[in-house]
C-alpha cells in the first residue's frame, strides 16, 4: 500500500500525506466489510485503495486532515 500511494503521489505531483497508521485503517475496513471473507481478492483492495487515493486527491482538504 505505501508503494501504490507514493507511485500515486508522484505520478499527480503532490507530497504523500498517508501515515502507515491510516494505511492500516483502510486494510482494517477492507478485511471487515461484508463478505469480505468469501470475495476479497489482492485486486479488489488496491482497486479501492487507488479509488480512496483518487478522491482524496480531489479533495485535498480532506487528505490534510487525515495527516493530522
């Protein structure tokens, strides 16, 4: 996950703001959701995991919080 977020990162030019603490938020949701059990593949989370990336770039004020 820290790898796709700084290939993120340097690929829209902005500094990596994630702290390992909220990449361990993100797998902790993902492992819990519903049928995450039975459906959950490698795939699946980086899809999501760039997706979040995604929106947090487009919001960038959101992704200054989350750093604090």
């Amino acid at each position: 996950m820290q790898n796709i977020t700084q290939i993120h990162a340097l690929n829209f030019g902005y500094s990596q703001k994630l702290s390992h603490n909220n990449l361990q938020q993100f797998v902790k949701v993902i492992v819990e959701r519903l049928g995450a059990d039975a459906l959950l593949t490698p795939g699946e989370i980086v899809r999501d995991f760039i997706r979040i990336l995604n929106i947090l770039h487009q919001n960038t004020g959101h992704l200054e919080k989350l750093s604090k």
